[in-house]
C-alpha cells in the first residue's frame, strides 16, 4: 500500500517548549490511512503535547505539519476539522449546564436553522446506537445529569458524527477510562470496524493490553521523544514496560541499615473505592510511598486522612496529629499576602499564643529556628512569603508542616518543581524527622524520590493495587502495577 | 429516591431520574415562590386580585423583567453586570430628554450605548479582566453621563411610549401579557436557537468550545450587547410608566435584576439560565416589594429590610433544593 505518500498526517522534527521544560523534543510522527496507532508513556512523556499539535490546539516551535500529504503552514482547530481530523480530549470537553443533542450541535457549525435539534439529536442518536447498543442516552439529557461513563460515551459517539466536514482520523486519548469493560469491549470494537473502513485512529491508554490487541502500529514516547516505534505484533507487554520505562540501572540512595522494630501503629487507611481488603498501614518512623500514575486516587486518600484525623471515619485509624505538604503551594499551600514567618507558624498557632495574642516572639524564635535548620534563604523571615523563589517557597511549607506538633505528615507530591538542590536538602530533612520517629507518607510522581521510602503502595483507578517493600522496588515494577490490565 | 440499586445500569437511571426531578423542582421553583407571594397577597386583600389590582400591583414589573434578562445575558457568560442599574437610569433620561426632543439623536445615543456595552464585552475577554470590576466602574460613568442629560428630576417621555405602556387590552392586564411576551421571545432565542446553545455552552465550558472552533471573543461581546439591548429596552419602559425620568430612578435595578436570575432558576457559573424563570422571579420581587409588604401593613421604613429578608428566605430554599440534586 502506498501508505508513506498518503499519510493522513505526518509531522517531523516537532519541538515544543513551555518556558525552560522541553515537552517535545524533535518527534517525527505518522498515521496513515486505515491503521490505529497506539501512543503509550509514563506521566509526561509527551503523548499530550504530541496530540494537541495533531488536533491543532498547539502550535510546535519548530518542526513541520502535513495533512493529506500538503504542507499545512497556518494549522489550528478549525483547519485540522476540515481536513477530518478529530479528537477527544482526556478531560471531559461536553458543556455540562447543555443537551447531548446541544453538545452535538458545538461541534458541528452546519447544524443551524429550522429543525436543528431534531437533526442533532438523531445524529447522536444514530451514532451512540452504533457504538453503544442499549447505551440507555436520550438526547435530552442535559449532560450534567449523566454519570461520568455515559459522558464518556457520548463525547466518543460525537467524535466519529459526520456532517458536512469529512472524517479521517479520530485521536482517542484514554477513551476507556471511565468506561466500564462492556462498553470498553464496545468502543474498541467500533475502532476495529472504524479502522477496518478506511479511516484512522490514535488510540492513547494506561491499559496496554488494549493498546497490544487493537493497534496496528505502536509508538511509544519518553521525555519528550519517541523511543520505540513498530509494529504491536512485535511488542509484548515486557518489551512496552521496559521502553516506557528505561532499562538503565539506577542508584539507590545508600543504603539505610535496617530499620529499628516496627514502631507503633500511626495511620491505617483503606481508599474508599478498594475493594479487597488491601490497606494502607504506616507506623511511627517509616517512609512510606505513594506511587503509580498521577491523579489515580493518591490525593484523595492523603486528604481523606488529613479529614480522619479530626473527624473519625470508618476504614481510618490516624493516631496522631496530622500536617500536609500541599502540591499545588500557589492555591493550596501559600497565603500570599503573609510574611514567611507567618507562613510557617500558622500550623502551631496554639503554641505561639500568649493569652489571646500571637506572640511576634514566639512566631519569629520557630521561623528563625527552621530557616537555619531548612536553610531558607532570605535575609528577613519577616518579608514577604512571594519575596522567595519557589524551591524556598516549598522549603518554608515544609518548616510548617515539621514545625508543627504533628507527628504524620502527609506530603501530596511537593517536590514538583522544584531544583534539585533543595531537593536533596530536603529528602536529607524528611530521613532525619523519620529517624527521630515521625511519620510520612510520600505521594510522588517522580519514580526516584521512591527510593527514599521504606515500602511503597502503587495506586491505579483510587485502589492499591501493589504493596512494594525497599528492597523489591524498581521502576520498572511499579509501571507494570500501574499500568495493570487487572479491572 | 431511597430505593437501593441493584446493578449499575438501574442505578445510573435512577440517578439520572432524581437528578431530573430535582431540576424540575428547581424549574418549578420561581412559579411556586410567585404563587406563593399571590396567594400572600390574596389572603390579606382580596380585592387586589383583579384587572385594575394587577395592573396596578405590576405595574414596574415590566422594566424590572426586562433588566432581569439583561443581567441574565452576561450571567449566562459567567460575568455579572454592576452597572445595569445605572445605565436603566441613563437610558431613562436620554429617552426623557433626547427621544422626546430629536429623537434620531436619541436612537443613535441609545443605539451607541448597546454598542459601547458589546466593547465591554470584547474589553472583557481581551484583556481578560474581571467583568465586576469593569462593570462597576461603568456603573459611575453611566450615573454621571445621566446627571449631565438631565441634572434635575424632569424631562417628558415620548408620546408613543406612554401610549404603548398604558395599553388596556381586555380581560388580561397589561404587564402579565408583556412579561409573557418578554419571557417567551428571549426563552426561544436563548434555549432554542442553534447560536443560543453555543451563547449557553460559552458559559458552561468555555474551553470545548474554543477547541470547536467557536469565537469566545464574539459569543462574549454578543452577550453583553443583549444585555445592552435589554437594558435600553428596560429604561424606556420605565420611562413610559413614570412618564419622566431622575438620574437615580434606575439605582435599585441592580440588585433585584441579579436576584431575579438567581430567584428565577440562574446560577452565577456555569452557564445554567433560565429566561422564563428570569421573568417570574422578577415579577416575584416586584409584588414582593412593595404590595404585599404594603398590604402586610409594614411601615416603609421597614420595608426595604422585610424585601431583604422576603429574598433571603427565596434564595434559601433554592440552596437547599440544589443540595439536594448534587
């Protein structure tokens, strides 16, 4: 087949910057006609950036787009629509306060005039009848009023709709996430019969086995490039593992000598959508991690614990006073309009009072105790909290959280960007507050800052799927766990 | 509502059925509260439940409906408009003043002032400021460009207005026809028409539809020219009721245009709007204001405080049937 002359689009050497992070760093990429084409990656690898360009929503800063074989100079949404090209977005893009026949209608311009709505409405219809026999959608439903799978559908039914626009190539980007196994069946069903017509498909997902058994071709992306790119009959899931994930060994921080005996209990918690009986346990002196891919539930238990701890709840033991390290330090961690002394005294406000005041004293003796002890560097504990760049920022956040009473802490992925560095000083700072007995729990997206943690649960759809001790963790185990087919 | 689901295709109707009947009960919530507020107003006085008793009781609610649906517009876009109020006043005076006297000026001053509220708009999105804040601050350009049309209480609407708001049509009073009309129109305009989903879906996620290839910048500028439009049409029918104008007369539109959204359904985010109900909750707060608290025999210096209290109740129970439905 004269595929390479005809390719459905095709960009070479694309590059994308976001300020100093390289997203993309030069990625040549095809789809031709008639094949369904497997994006897979960790976390950042790319696969997001890659697919906006696709779609038009970003432009590369250097590097080239062609579509139907013709160089494409000005490409953006509404030319990549002309030219057939669709996509569905990982995070829901219907307007919830809307009709699905409405939500129809959005993406297709020529739907106007007397009688439109009928049109729409039997549009979607017809198309979520084809995907999704006894899908159970009326057209009227207004889409806020749908569960989370039935939206789903209803955005992947709109994408294969067809008007006046033709339709070539649809970018399905997690499209099962929320479906359950019989509509998943389903969908990938119709992307078999949809490719099977001619026409193309990306089909991005956690789920590799989906990805093995419905590509033509897989590519797989990491740091921002493509590192392997073949046919899926010649991948297996251990071969995707290993490219997703790198095969070069990497260094243990040194080895700690083996733990004292197993301290006294701190935190047991079980996430609210687990359904064995696997729990979270940590005890007085451990580390423990909180890996697998971002958003899979993680968060939701550090803050369902944070929650326990003054209110009691059924599946959580937290038998000690709890402190988080927010993430997000812009809108969950930093009152912007404080000094950094108050910053970080507001987590012990019951031990700097005198009589009913703050004591100015009390609040400076604890921030100049950890600007020396954190190293943050400023030259006044009493400037403004905005005055430090962010990885001092992050460090006068950790001074709260261990300069407070609190023998847990709850740490929610705070070490995203900051410079390495303050990194190590603080990774240094955490096994010392360990040692002296408290409590961490580490959710992180960087598969190194595991090391520094004595056992490791992996997360994947809000449950714990693996239970990693210090001396079975590698890389490569925890993306076998997070990317597990098991349902 | 309390029945356990068996499987999850059962459970995901009867979800979706509460979440409906929810909705309704939230539709039918301006229609109960306003006949509520009737059936209030018919115990205490019978005889003001007639032709001439509605005519009466109702006659500001025309303006207060159609500043309702002005403010309405720019809700359904995720804004809030301070300067409704203000610019009913505006309008109320050039329409007194320049309608009557020349009135080609005073089409163009009115027509250029729906233009400058579109400029709004597109300021809004570009520059992406908060529409409070450029709103406010509009509010005292448009008081200040009233006191310099008309600096004394006075001025004479044109004849036809006040032919036009003084109608006697038989057997249904005037106002309840025109607040038909008012909530009917703009109902098909916004809720019916193929460009009035993509005006809602602007307020509802924004982010799809640019990636659609929908302009935010027009459906933002179109918004805010409707309620320009609705604002216009607002301040001269108020005019055509009092038959003069005042700098002030239009001041107190803001806040009962922006709880006669909330009061008829609306929600400040997410593009969730209901014109008819826009139109019934205004007509709410007009009977509200001062018949019923008049027929309540409180004394008018309390009244302002009882109106307070009358919309805290309102907006209460619309809270907490909301709650319900999440």
């Amino acid at each position: 087949m004269p595929q390479a002359i005809a390719d459905i689009i095709r960009l070479d050497g694309a590059e994308k910057h976001f300020g100093a992070v390289r997203a993309l760093g030069g990625v040549d990429f095809h789809v031709g006609p008639g094949e369904c084409v497997g994006l897979v990656g960790h976390n950042g690898a790319g696969k997001s950036t890659l697919m906006h360009m696709v779609s038009g929503t970003l432009v590369p800063d250097s590097g080239t787009i062609g579509v139907h074989g013709n160089a494409e100079a000005n490409y953006s949404v509404s030319r990549a629509q002309q030219l057939g090209i669709r996509c569905v977005f990982q995070e829901l893009s219907l307007c919830p306060n809307l009709s699905v026949a409405e939500n129809t209608r959005i993406n297709h311009a020529s739907l106007t005039g007397f009688g439109w709505r009928r049109k729409a409405a039997e549009l979607i219809t017809a198309k979520l009848d084809e995907i999704f026999p006894d899908h159970g959608i009326s057209a009227w439903d207004i889409v806020g009023d749908l569960s989370i799978g039935r939206r789903q559908m209803v955005e992947v039914a709109r994408a294969f709709t067809v008007t006046q626009d033709r339709l070539d190539l649809v970018i399905l980007d997690e499209p099962t996430s929320s479906l359950d196994a019989h509509t998943s069946g389903q969908l990938l069903a119709f992307v078999r019969r949809f490719v099977g017509s001619g026409k193309s498909c990306i089909l991005i997902s956690h789920v590799l086995g989906e990805v093995l058994r419905n590509a033509d071709r897989v590519v797989v992306m990491r740091d921002g490039k493509v590192v392997a790119a073949d046919a899926a009959s010649a991948f297996d899931r251990d071969r995707l593992v290993t490219a997703m994930g790198g095969a070069e060994g990497h260094h243990r921080s040194e080895a700690e000598t083996a733990k004292a005996e197993a301290g006294p209990l701190r935190v047991r918690a079980r996430p609210a959508r687990q359904e064995d009986g696997k729990e979270l346990m940590a005890r007085a002196g451990e580390i423990i991690g909180l890996a697998g891919l971002a958003g899979h539930g993680q968060t939701d238990l550090l803050l369902a614990i944070f929650a326990a701890a003054s209110r009691a709840r059924t599946g959580m033991e937290v038998t000690a006073p709890v402190a988080l390290v927010a993430g997000d330090r812009q809108s969950d961690g930093i009152f912007p309009q404080w000094s950094i002394a108050q910053n970080i005294g507001i987590r012990s406000l019951a031990r700097l009072r005198n009589g009913l005041l703050i004591s100015p004293q009390r609040e400076a003796a604890l921030a100049g105790f950890w600007q020396k002890k954190i190293g943050i560097r400023t030259p006044d504990m009493n400037h403004n909290i905005f005055s430090l760049s962010g990885g001092n920022q992050q460090k006068a956040l950790f001074a709260r959280a261990l300069g407070s009473d609190a023998e847990i802490v709850l740490m929610d992925d705070p070490m995203r960007g900051v410079d390495i560095g303050t990194k190590l000083e603080v990774y240094d700072l955490v096994r010392e507050e360990a040692r002296k007995g408290r409590t961490f729990l580490w959710y992180t997206t960087e598969t190194e800052e595991l090391d520094n943690c004595d056992h490791v649960y992996v997360f994947k759809n809000g449950r714990i799927v693996a239970n990693l001790g210090r001396d079975e963790l590698t890389e490569e185990k925890i993306i076998q766990s997070s990317f597990g087919d098991a349902a | 509502m309390t029945a356990t689901p068996i499987d999850t295709g059962f459970k995901g109707s009867a979800a979706r059925n509460a979440a409906a009947r929810a909705r309704l009960l939230r539709g039918l919530l301006p229609a109960l509260s306003l006949a509520l507020v009737l059936m209030a107003i018919a115990w205490l006085n019978p005889r003001a439940i007639s032709y001439f008793g509605f005519n009466l009781m109702l006659n500001l609610a025309i303006p207060i409906a159609l500043a309702t649906i002005a403010q309405m517009f720019v809700i359904a876009g995720n804004e809030l408009d301070l300067s409704i109020g203000t610019f009913v006043g505006f309008v109320g005076c050039v329409t007194a003043t320049w309608l009557k006297d020349a009135p080609l000026v005073g089409i163009a001053i009115l027509l250029g002032s729906i233009g400058v509220y579109a400029l709004l708009g597109a300021l809004i999105h570009l520059r992406n400021l908060p529409s409070i804040v450029v709103t406010l601050g509009m509010s005292f350009v448009w008081q200040g460009l009233a006191i310099l049309v008309l600096p004394k209480p006075g001025g004479k609407a044109p004849d036809w207005l006040l032919t036009i708001m003084s109608l006697k049509p038989p057997f249904i009073p005037f106002p309840i026809i025109a607040a038909l009309l008012i909530g009917l129109v703009v109902h098909f305009g916004l809720m019916r028409t193929s460009y009035g989903a993509i005006l809602r879906g602007s307020g509802g996620n924004p982010a799809a539809l640019r990636r659609a290839g929908w302009s935010l910048l027009k459906t933002k500028v179109v918004l805010f020219a409707l309620t320009g439009l609705f604002g216009v049409l607002s301040g001269m029918a108020l005019i055509g009721i009092t038959t003069s104008a005042d700098a002030n007369i239009g001041n107190g539109y803001t806040l009962l245009a922006i709880a006669g959204v909330i009061l008829g359904g609306g929600e400040f985010v997410g593009g969730r709007v209901s014109p008819i109900g826009a139109v019934l909750g205004a007509l709410t707060l007009a009977l509200a204001a001062s018949p019923l608290l008049t027929f309540m025999h409180i004394p008018p210096d309390w009244q302002v405080a009882a109106n307070g209290a009358i919309l805290i109740i309102v907006l209460a129970a619309r809270v907490l049937i909301s709650r319900k439905e999440r």
